[in-house]
C-alpha cells in the first residue's frame, strides 16, 4: 500500500513572500527546509503544492515578528493570518 503525503496549496504567490522577505531562493529554502530548487518550482508553478511537514516549518518560519513586520512592510498579505500574533 503507498500513502501519499498530504499536500497543502494555500500559498499561491511564492514569489511574491520571498520577495517581501528579501531572500534568495535558496536562503528561503533553508529557512523552511526546501532546496532552491524547489522554490524555483514553487514559484514557476512546476509545483503546485507542498508537504505539510513543509507547512509547518514554513508556518514557524512566518510566526517571526520579524518576518511578520517585513511582510506588513512590504504589503504582502500573510498567507497564514490566523497564526500573526
């Protein structure tokens, strides 16, 4: 029997909240525990969705005040807003 991992699509602008953040693709990897190239494909639209153990590590990620204020800052919509503190 083969389980395929849930995926999760809520983020549908990937460019746009690295953008916001200042990062390179492959520090926003890092970050959230992708490679460079999976950003790049995130952000191509290659691929559509991602882990939710991706999820969480980006939802951590995201909970940062810092990270919150430089979204704010750049008009980039919190793609988690239940998790703003």
């Amino acid at each position: 029997m083969i389980i395929k991992p849930q995926l999760s699509r809520r983020i549908t602008n990937w460019l746009a909240l690295r953008k916001a953040l200042g990062l390179t693709q492959n520090s926003f990897g890092h970050f959230i525990g992708l490679s460079q190239k999976s950003i790049w494909e995130l952000e191509t639209g290659r691929q559509q969705a991602i882990s939710h153990n991706t999820e969480r590590s980006l939802r951590a990620f995201l909970r940062q005040p810092k990270v919150q204020r430089l979204l704010i800052e750049a008009g980039v919509k919190h793609p988690y807003p239940e998790d703003i503190t």
